[in-house]
C-alpha cells in the first residue's frame, strides 16, 4: 500500500492518481462534452466466491442501492434523479461496477453517492430478505431464457469445479440460504479502498476529481483480500444436454481461448470477427445465407484476466442441429487448416478499428474502457495504439493463434428438446482436429 499520493499519466489522456490508503482514481478529459460518467470500479466478481456464498458479489451489488447511515434507498435513487442522471450498476466474473452518468456539473453529487454506497451501506436483515426474492426471479428468468442460458451450460462444462464455471448470478440453493452475516462479511471483506478504482470521463479536471473522490470515501481502510485462485489452461472437453421444450435447439460449441493481457488478444480478434463476428463473416454467410439453417449464428471470445475460451453459439430447428454443428466444425477445420484470406483479414481489421472509434464516442464507454482496464491489470493503451495493434495484425499471426483455438478438443452445451439425445452421437464434433 502507498504510504503517500501519487499521479502518473497510464495512457494519452489518462492520469492516474492512487491515495494513501490504496484507492486509485483515473480520469480521461473530454473538454468537448456536458456530461461525465463515473464508475466504482470494485476487483470482485464470481470467480471470487466461495461455494457456500455462490452468487454473493451480484446479491450484494443489488443491497448496496437499498441505504446507507447517511441516505435510504428512496434517497439514493431521488437525488440522481433529480439532477437527470443515470445511475446503476453490473456484476461479471472478475469485477462489480456502480455509476452514474450526468452533467459535468453535479459530478461531486454524482461521487459523493457512489462512495457513500461503498464505505457506509448498512445491508439491513429486512432489505436482505426482501431483495433475495428479486435475485431468485432474475435467477428463474435466466433460466426461462434458453439463448442465455446455454453460455452459462457451456462455462460450467469447460471450467468445472472452478469459480469461473459458475454463473453470477449465483443458484437458488445459495441465494435462498445466504445469510445477512455473510453477506455484511463479504461486503466488508471485498470492499476496501486498494480493491477499488475510480474511473471517470468527460468535461473534468483531474485534481478536482481526486480531492472529490477523497472528501467522499473520507478515512475509508481496510485490508486487501487474498489472491484469486488461478485458471486451468484448458477446459473439459465433452458434450452437456439441458433438456427443455423449446421450439429451438441452443448450441455452443467452444474451446481454449486467451486471456485479456494476451499479446495474441489482437490476432484472435481479427480471427474472431472473420469467422462469426458479423454478417460477412464465414460461419454467418455458411450457415444462414447459403443454408438458411439458423437466424441466429455468431462465434465470440470471453476473456479473463489469465484464461479465457472461443465459442461459436447457434440456435436451430432440433432436427437441423446436427447439419448446424457439422457445417460449423467444417468451417472451424478449414481456417485452421487454411487460414483465412487477404480480404478477410482486411475487412476483419477494418470492422474492429471502425468499431473501436464508434464505441468511443461517449463518456460512458470512455469510462468503461479505463476502469475495465485498470481493473483488470491489462495495459491501458491509447485510441491510436489500440488501432496501431490492429493494424499490426498478420495472417501469419491469424494462422498462429487459430492453431492454438481451433485445434480443440471441445466442449459442447445444448439446451432444447435434447432428452432423447445420446452424447455418444456427438462426439465426433467435440474431437479434436
């Protein structure tokens, strides 16, 4: 822990202030906006939990909104209100964010909020008890959602027993026993000033945010948490079946992947989005243009701090899924077998510069960007260097990381009319190329 204050500048734009007690606080200034987003960015998530609290960082991200000493929850919600903010907050496997968009202007307000939420909530037994009944509802609608659902089958069938494998919002039997104790103990024991970051972007300055950020979390201490529990390198391969009456089969087929500092995070991007990651892409062109097997059909990386998978997801009339799964292991075998071409590497590159400049129009995603960055340890770079690693990008360096992606073997979830399927039958799409 820092025993004085320090500032350092982590990219063009960014500074970079952490505190005495260890809380960091960066700023990207956008001196051409009204409006600024701020975000409480706290390094726990799922893969943090143990079983018994499964699913207590997003319980907990809900309780936060319900009081502190200084305001209740009417309170909270109505002075963000009253300014035209947007205030809310997510949960994902490695980290919570709480934030609030509004004008430049009401900032202080806007901090003032968010870090009486953090160092002050009271997590009162009553709105435990009264909030557990919502978190069991959007458990029950999960699960009512088999396109959303089948990732979740998916990442428990490649992690295991690991955290990761786990969804966040946690599983009825640990919800519904969850007690106020134990989740005061995570609160308390989560929730510290060195496993927090403060991300903010628009019209600011940023020795005023840090002298804000500081009024607000006043004497806030508190002891960092233990280390994570590292990753396996790779998952289990095999075949999962939820079976439900749906009108469609839900498909992801996926495999190793590369983790969010990963030199390679670049080439398997540009492989990413050549494959199924828009309406050019070859899984999308095969599969519903020529065949008009599916209306749905996308590939995806889900990146981790030190881990991650590549998964393609499609969903199908049951009696067309094995055609689906056939036609995508036969594109997955080509580029690994052929790499892809010039055009496609140039148009893959091109959708994720044009992309990135996009997603960076608004102080929100500017924000996002900073605290996902930091959060996470992952070098935050500039607008200019993202696009220069882009750009770098060879098909030597495609060839290279599909060999390490598109090798298999593979892990397979579907959720649909499956209950008379034979894993056996499937396995020859889980082999290994």
């Amino acid at each position: 822990m820092p025993t004085r204050t320090t500032t350092t500048t982590v990219a063009e734009g960014v500074e970079l202030t952490t505190l005495p007690s260890g809380l960091r606080v960066a700023t990207e200034t956008m001196p051409d906006v009204r409006s600024v987003a701020v975000g409480f960015w706290i390094g726990v998530g799922s893969r943090d939990e143990r079983d018994p609290v499964a699913g207590a960082s997003h319980f907990l991200e809900h309780l936060l909104f319900k009081g502190t000493k200084r305001r209740s929850a009417q309170e909270i919600a109505a002075v963000i209100d009253a300014v035209g903010g947007d205030m809310n907050a997510f949960t994902s496997k490695e980290y919570t964010c709480f934030y609030v968009r509004c004008l430049d202007r009401d900032l202080s307000l806007a901090v003032d909020v968010l870090g009486d939420m953090m160092t002050s909530s009271v997590v009162r037994s009553a709105d435990v008890e009264a909030e557990r009944q919502v978190v069991l509802e959007e458990i029950h609608m999960h699960h009512d959602t088999p396109d959303d659902l089948v990732h979740s089958v998916f990442s428990a069938a490649y992690f295991g027993e690991h955290p990761l494998g786990r969804e966040v919002l946690g599983d009825e039997q640990t919800i519904g026993g969850m007690t106020r104790d134990q989740v005061h103990r995570y609160y308390r024991r989560h929730y510290v000033p060195g496993n927090v970051t403060v991300a903010v972007a628009g019209n600011v300055r940023h020795a005023d945010v840090v002298e804000q950020v500081a009024a607000a979390v006043g004497d806030w201490s508190g002891d960092l948490p233990g280390a994570r529990r590292s990753t396996p390198d790779a998952g289990s391969p095999g075949t999962v079946l939820r079976a439900r009456p749906t009108e469609q089969t839900h498909i992801v087929l996926g495999g190793r992947g590369v983790g969010r500092s990963d030199d390679r995070r670049w080439a398997a991007g540009v492989l990413n989005q050549a494959l199924g990651g828009g309406m050019a892409s070859r899984l999308f062109q095969e599969i519903r243009e020529r065949r008009g097997l599916v209306y749905s059909v996308y590939s995806y990386n889900g990146m981790y701090v030190d881990s991650g998978t590549f998964a393609v997801y499609a969903g199908t009339t049951p009696r067309k899924a094995d055609e689906v799964l056939a036609v995508t292991r036969a594109e997955l075998d080509a580029v690994l077998t052929q790499g892809i071409t010039d055009d496609e590497l140039l148009r893959a590159k091109g959708h994720m510069a044009g992309s990135t400049i996009l997603a960076l129009e608004d102080t929100g995603s500017r924000m996002n960007r900073v605290g996902r960055a930091l959060t996470s340890g992952v070098p935050l770079l500039s607008l200019d260097q993202t696009l220069a690693a882009i750009e770098a990008v060879t098909l030597d360096d495609v060839r290279e990381i599909a060999s390490v992606l598109l090798s298999g073997p593979w892990t397979l979830a579907m959720v649909g009319p499956v209950g008379d399927v034979d894993p056996a039958t499937l396995d020859q799409y889980t082999t290994a190329a």
